[in-house]
C-alpha cells in the first residue's frame, strides 16, 4: 500500500512562512488526487471525517483551494506526484493544526474536498502559529 511521508511542521509567528513536503514511498500512477488536509486541536485524531480540506491537485495539474487559504497557500508537484508541496505563506494563527497528506484515485471534483474520499494518508506534521 502506497505510503505518505509529511515534513517540513514547525512553529511559526503569524505572518511567517512553511513549506510543507510529502513524499510517496512508490508511483502514485495516473488519475489520482493528492490533497492537504488539517486537523485542529480538540478534534480527535482518528476521525478523517474532522479533517478539513485545505488544497488538492491532480495528476493533470489543476488545484483547488479552501476559500480560508486561497492566496496564502500554493499546492505543487514533482516527480508525477512523488512529491506534493504545500507552501503557506502569511500563515495565521487559525492554521494551527495537524497537516495530514493524502491521496486518492478516480475522484470526481466534487468529491475532492472530502477526507473520506482519500484512500491513503500520511502520519501528519505539526504547524503552530503563534508570537
């Protein structure tokens, strides 16, 4: 099973920048999703459905973006989709959370935003930001 790998999580003063990586242990091969998605504090870490969307792209290129990071947030690929970039700039402190990254195969955009429609998910990496 294809295997996600997150880094790139630290702490950061609002306003400050965070790229965040994701690394596949293996081709991701064609028609698939890659997306971030977060969890805040509180929430209980093992329900995917508490994940909220944050960006997507596809094997094609296109991305979507929740309204919340839309021009602060740019997702990006390499490697066909090995590797899936999540740079955060002029980050707040309401994108404190869990960044989880996931990927998903034969999704419809109007499936896309949605955890559960994800099949894989990495481990997650820790954003804060606070001063």
């Amino acid at each position: 099973q294809l295997q996600l790998v997150e880094s790139g999580g630290g702490a950061v003063q609002p306003g400050g920048s965070l790229k965040l990586s994701c690394a596949a242990s293996e081709s991701t091969g064609s028609d698939y999703h890659m997306a971030w998605f977060r969890q805040v504090p509180g929430k209980e870490r093992g329900d995917i459905a508490e994940r909220e969307g944050v960006a997507t792209i596809d094997a094609d290129g296109p991305t979507t973006y929740a309204d919340v990071v839309k021009g602060r947030f740019t997702i990006s690929q390499e490697n066909g989709g090995s590797t899936v970039n999540l740079q955060m700039d002029r980050l707040e402190s309401e994108d404190t959370a869990m960044y989880f990254c996931a990927a998903g195969w034969c999704i419809t955009v109007d499936q896309a935003p949605y955890a559960r429609t994800y099949k894989s998910w990495g481990q997650g990496t820790h954003v804060s930001v606070s001063s």
